[in-house]
C-alpha cells in the first residue's frame, strides 16, 4: 500500500464557539492564569540589544523549544502565525552577549553562590577555559590546546572509559549524526542523548507492540477524532501552542480527556495568546479528568478492557473491531486470559478510579469510530513504562486505532529535535536506520568505512554510577564528554550525581552556557567548550517534530553579540576525531552540513529527502501522513502484537504516599519563573489532596517534610486537587527523594517516581536526631549497584 502525503496546513474555524470558553470577562481578569501579554513585553525588552536577530530568529528559524516544530511563524497542522511563551523564553539563549570576564573567572565559590538560572542569565561562554584540579578559578584557553588536552586523555583510555551525551538544547539532527558516528569512531559505544531518558520506553514499546518507534498519527488528526486521550501529558504547558490545535478539534466535536493525577490547570482552562477568541476568554481544554493514582495506569486500562470483554459476551462486535484484529493483529487470545484474571477489585485499587467511571469511558472508547492516543512522562518515567505504553498500544489494536486518519498513537515529545537524536544513532541500543544488531551493524559498516565497537554501550545514568568503580575497572569512566545537560538538575539523587562527576578525571562541558554541573570539580581538569547555537550553524540545520516533519533551519545573520570563537557542535567533534585518530579521521570528515545530509539520507532510509532541505520552510515528513498505514506494520509478519502486562507492585506500605515530579514554568531543567502561573504553586511546594490533609491535620502553606530512606525534601504543603494518596513537587527540586539505579527493565531510563511518608516539619525536626537519620550510612551509598 503506497504512502499516504500530509497534505499541508489546513484552515482554522472562523465561527467563534462561546461553549468552550472559561468566562465572558476579557483575558481572565481575575482568575489566576499565565499574564502572556506582559511576558512577551518582558522577553522584548531582555532581547533589546540584539532585537533585530531575535525578530530574524521567531520569524525565520524553526523553533528550538518545543516539538511541535514551528518554522519561522508558521506549521504544517494549522494556517496562520503561532508564537508562544515557551520559544520567547528560550529565546535570550540565541541572542545574549558573552558573560563579563570578571564574573567568569572569578573565585569558583563566588560562582557555586549561583542558581542554574543566574548563571544563565549571566550571558554566554566566550571561550575555550579550564580549570584544573586545585585551582580556583576558570582559565582561557585556545581551542588547539583545549582540543589536544581532551584528544591525549581519550588516547590514555580505553574506549569503554569514555562517554559521550548530548542534551536537548536546540541540536540539530547533524549534530546528533556526527556524534553518533564520531564516538563509534573512536570506540566507544557510551553515547546517549537527553531524549532517551524521556521516551525511550515509547520506542522500546512501539517496536514490539507495531514495529515502529515514532508517532504514528499527525497533529491534524487531533481534529476531527472522536476521542483525543492525553495520559500524563500536560501539552498546553510543555507544547503551548498545541492548544490551538486542541481548540480547533473540539469545534469539531472532539472530546478532550485527561488522565492524570492532578487535575492540571492548564489541561483544564488555557488561554491561547495566538488566537483572539481564545486570548480574550480562554478555552475549557478538558471535556472530562480521570485523576488516576501514579503508577495506576496499567491497572486502568485492564478496566477498560475487562469491560469491553464483558460488552463482547453479550453482543459480539460491540466493543472489539473484530475485522481489523482478525487481518492485523496477533495475541487476543492470550489478551482476554490475561485481563479476564484482574479483579475489579484490583484494578480499582491500583487505578484509584471506581468500576462506574472506568465503564464510562470504556463505553465511550467502545462508541468511538476513532481516537487518538498521546502519552508524555506521566507513563514514561516508570520503572514499568515500558508495559505502560504497550498497554495503551494494546487498546489502540483491539479498536483499530491506527494508521488511519483521526486515530493513531502518539508519543508527545516535550524538545525540538529530540525525536532525531535516536534516529541518528546519538544512542547505545541504535544505529541511523535501526537497532545496534545484526544486519545494520554490518550495513553502517560499509556506509562508514570502518569497524563498530561490537560491546554494549551504557546509558548515561549507569555510565554516572560507573565514574565511581574501582581505578582498575576496564568500565570506569574517566573522561566525560557532555555536549549540553545538568546531570545536578535532572538526574536522580543529586548528592550522588555530584560525588560521581567529582570523581570523573576529565570533563568536557560543549554548551551555550554555564550551569551547576559545570562548576563540579573533577581529578584532573573540568574543560569548557563554547557552541555555537542552532540558529549560526554554518548551512543551517535540520531537525525532526513529534510528528515526524524534518524541517530546515537556516543560518541566521545578524547577531550583534556573536560569540567570535563559538563553534558548530559537529565540527568540534569531527576536530575531536582528527586529533585522536589522524591517520583515519578521514573518514568522519564532512565539509559542510549538505554533506552531512546526504549520508544521513543513506544512513537512515527513512530520512531519504533530507537531502534536498536546503532553504527556510522546506520541510518533509518520514513515513508519510500514517505509520502502519492500513493496519500494515512493519513487523516481521506484517502484524500487530497484543502484549499481555502485569499490574505493578509499587510496594507501598500502609501509610505511604506516592510521589511523581512535574514542571513548573520551565524547559527541561531551566526554570523560568519561580512560582507556576497556572496554579500559583512556588518550587518547594507539595500538592496534597484535601482529604489527605485533613487527616494528617496539615493546613494550606504549613511547612512539611517528605521522607524516606533516600532523601529528605522540606516544603510547604499546597493543597490542591489531586488523587487522594498522590503528591505533586517539582522537578527537579523533588530529585532528592528519588535512588539512583532503579531502571526501567527494557530502556533503562530511571524511575521519577517514589513511595514517601509526610508529615508536619516540626512533629519531623523534633524526632529526626533520634531515629532517621542514623539509619543512612553514607559509605554504602558510595558503591555502585549497592
């Protein structure tokens, strides 16, 4: 069956809709919601000395925020202009001047007095520097003898002891591809990206559920579909301008459903700055919220599926697309066995949500032609995420939701361009074109010219734990090439990340800008290397959507605070290559970005026309409109798989609270403003269910302390309407609380989710010398794997 086109833009309803609005008084005056407008003003007059490259960026760059993938104004779901609060606050990062040299290399301590956000807005790095062990203070270098000092440390090393990452800051699909290339180049298969550690049980679940590791739908088939599920998502914050997107399907008559344990604001009420009606009087979001427990999920869909078994004993075909699973889908037999043993009374418990609820929208799904699945971290950052979204694949397969118009499965990437980094290959498990086995490891061979390193490589949260194993171990990492990131700010357990950092010889920190993890010492030298934005990448850049659009981004002119020594992140390690292996390097050279894209193109199959983006706007979508287009997926016989999963055991004991991060006003681990403006909630805040309060006692803004045998976590009790059981704090202030090496069995992503007791901070301050604390001995904490 030949691929169906996207077929561009569509246009957006004239007709205003007054039943979706929030109120009738203009723009929410008082009701607490984002002040959009006075942000934009702010955001104008940070970017006023280099205001003219700011304009030049929003309005011909593809933006380097979110992964809807915005190019200059416009997009490929909806006609007409979209800006948001998320792009003009990344926005400084592109247009800054370079950070006074007095401040730069002043007194470390001076600089540790620094949050990650003051160090942002200090301004960018200028130069190569270095600091070595014992010294105070950072120091300038050339990039000859920066480049030469990392190029000999990796010559001391083993490849196994050596690791590369790459964040989520705005890189391009080049970058990621010379990466990728360059580090099996040199040896080493520790090479992972900020995009793994999000969504990788999404690809890993896809894969074996349908055979593909990408969204299978489009935007546009938001609107128009029955029933759009978003699960642990809140795209109005991460993804605002989808909430246009999210306005135009429910004047179609899509209803919106949410399931989530906090009954989020801005998946409640939003209002749209890109769009008159919307800005004026806001839009209801969400038709209807099932505050689930964290964790309950699964739990909640076996209800789901338990019902539709029930509906299909009484009436065959009432529930189950019987034609669809017949032509394209294995393992209902084995399905039914599996949910039909759940008791109700088990998946109530787990889920949290009552029989009557969970037939509802079991019967809503059951009468919907069509539906669209989208899931982000909610389901994803589990130690059983994996089973999580296989079990949404499952629904999808029983109804036929998929590889049509108005239905599908939807991984919600929260960073442009994070879908291209694994399919770049910036990843240990994969290669451009597929997985790191068998076949294409011997077709990337004969693309490349050289040998792979045939050893598993780790992710970045074993790689950290490995910075501490014994000096003779042939796996200790010693030098750690960072392109991006704050390991301090995104990992779990920060004392720890902090301890293995320090104990790394070498680091190297390629970025924009300074944060808290560049400030770590380590045993020999922390080195700094300047990058060049997205947006002065010489011969522009390519980077891939949630929806698979491969768009192009053109070298912008203009920057009255060019940072002069500031280099492309893939010719710094195309230099790295040169320097370590001389006599090969040649075969990692590219002399412009075109050539990087035409070996991606070869590389990658999928990406076959990457080639020929070469100016603003051209774009192209992989795959076309539908993956498993027809209901064919790309497996080994063509079909389908339903995979029967477990309820998890959240081994909870009575009397604890489970525990899940969120995002405030932020992008990734750069907070933008301290308190959330959709819910007034400030950074050490708790949501609490009311009833949950009630009982420990606990008033609105009453100091508490979160505990257990990892960390401790003092704030302020917020009470809020959450699942009762569930609390909210914010990411990454929460981290401390969270253990280090507790992965998710298929992608090895680590679990930000954790079983806590609460109680008053002064019942807690008064007992804690007696009794808590002397049960944590540090030097355990010390031992990798311990």
């Amino acid at each position: 069956m030949g691929q169906t086109k996207h077929n561009g833009p569509m246009k957006k309803a004239k007709m205003p809709a007054p039943k979706h609005w929030v109120s009738p008084i203009p723009f929410g005056l008082g009701k607490i919601k984002p002040k959009h407008i006075r942000d934009t003003m702010k955001v104008a007059w940070d970017n006023k000395d280099n205001i003219g490259y700011a304009k030049n960026i929003i309005t011909k760059g593809v933006c380097d925020g979110c992964a809807l993938g915005v190019s200059g104004l416009y997009d490929q779901t909806l006609t007409g202009p979209h800006i948001c609060t998320t792009r003009l606050n990344v926005l400084r990062l592109n247009t800054m001047p370079a950070i006074d040299e007095e401040i730069l290399h002043s007194d470390i301590d001076e600089l540790r007095k620094y949050s990650s956000t003051e160090l942002r807005e200090l301004g960018r790095i200028p130069y190569p520097m270095i600091r070595r062990k014992g010294e105070k203070k950072f120091s300038r270098l050339t990039w000859d003898n920066a480049m030469d000092m990392i190029a000999d440390k990796m010559k001391q090393l083993d490849p196994k002891q050596y690791s590369f990452y790459l964040t989520s800051r705005g890189i391009t699909n080049e970058s990621y591809y010379v990466a990728g290339k360059v580090s099996r180049f040199l040896g080493t298969n520790h090479v992972d990206n900020a995009s793994r550690i999000c969504h990788s049980p999404s690809k890993t679940a896809l894969k074996r559920s349908v055979g593909v590791g990408a969204s299978t739908a489009n935007y546009q088939d938001w609107i128009g579909t029955d029933v759009l599920l978003f699960w642990g998502s809140v795209a109005s914050n991460s993804s605002p301008v989808s909430t246009k997107y999210m306005l135009e399907a429910k004047k179609k008559g899509t209803k919106i459903i949410v399931i989530n344990p906090y009954r989020e604001p801005a998946m409640d009420k939003y209002w749209i700055p890109s769009n008159t009606e919307s800005a004026l009087f806001g839009t209801k979001v969400a038709d209807d919220f099932y505050q689930i427990n964290i964790g309950g999920d699964i739990a909640f869909m076996h209800g789901i599926m338990k019902h539709w078994f029930d509906m299909e004993e009484k009436e065959y075909g009432s529930a189950i697309n019987h034609e669809f699973v017949k032509e394209h889908v294995n393992g209902l037999d084995e399905l039914k066995q599996n949910v039909n043993t759940q008791s109700w009374e088990e998946i109530t418990k787990s889920s949290g949500v009552t029989k009557e609820r969970i037939i509802e929208l079991s019967e809503l799904l059951a009468t919907s032609k069509n539906a669209v699945f989208a899931w982000a971290l909610g389901l994803t950052m589990h130690s059983f995420a994996t089973d999580n979204i296989s079990q949404v694949a499952n629904l999808a397969l029983l109804r036929g939701f998929l590889g049509r118009k108005y239905s599908g499965l939807m991984p919600f990437r929260g960073h442009s361009s994070v879908q291209g980094s694994g399919e770049m290959g910036a990843d240990p498990f994969v290669l451009p074109g597929g997985d790191f086995k068998g076949e294409n490891i011997k077709r990337i061979e004969n693309l490349w010219g050289f040998e792979l390193p045939k050893w598993q490589g780790d992710v970045v949260g074993v790689t950290l734990e490995n910075a501490l194993l014994p000096e003779d171990h042939e796996r200790k990492i010693k030098l750690y090439y960072l392109s991006g990131g704050n390991f301090l700010e995104t990992m779990p357990d920060p004392d720890y990340v902090e301890r293995a950092l320090s104990a790394l010889d070498v680091r190297v920190h390629q970025d924009i800008i300074l944060n808290t993890s560049t400030l770590v010492d380590a045993k020999e030298a922390v080195i700094v290397l300047p990058a060049k934005t997205r947006y002065e990448q010489e011969g522009g850049g390519t980077s891939t959507s949630t929806e698979r659009m491969v768009y192009f981004s053109p070298e912008i002119e203009g920057n009255k605070n060019k940072i002069e020594e500031a280099r492309a992140e893939w010719r710094i390690y195309i230099d790295l290559a040169k320097r370590v292996k001389p006599d090969t390097a040649h075969l990692v050279d590219f002399n412009n970005g075109q050539a990087i894209r035409e070996e991606m193109a070869m590389a990658n199959p999928s990406y076959e026309g990457v080639q020929h983006l070469k100016k603003q706007g051209d774009v192209f979508q992989w795959g076309g409109a539908w993956l498993c287009e027809g209901g064919v997926c790309p497996t080994s016989d063509g079909r389908g798989n339903l995979i029967p999963v477990e309820i998890p055991d959240l081994q909870k004991k009575p009397g604890d609270f489970y525990l899940t991060t969120r995002r405030g006003k932020q992008f990734n681990s750069m907070v933008y403003k301290e308190k959330d403006p959709l819910n007034g909630a400030e950074r050490y805040d708790v949501l609490l269910n009311p009833e949950d309060a009630r009982e420990l006692r606990i008033q609105d803004e009453e100091a508490i302390v979160l505990y257990n045998q990892y960390g401790i976590f003092q704030g302020r009790a917020k009470i809020d309407d959450i699942a009762s059981g569930n609390l909210g704090v914010h990411f990454p202030e929460g981290n401390f609380l969270l253990p280090k090496g507790r992965y998710e069995k298929f992608s090895k992503i680590p679990d930000y989710n954790i079983g806590v007791k609460v109680e008053k901070a002064e019942k807690f301050n008064a007992r804690k010398d007696t009794q808590y604390l002397e049960k944590r001995i540090d030097d355990l904490e010390d031992t990798p794997g311990a």
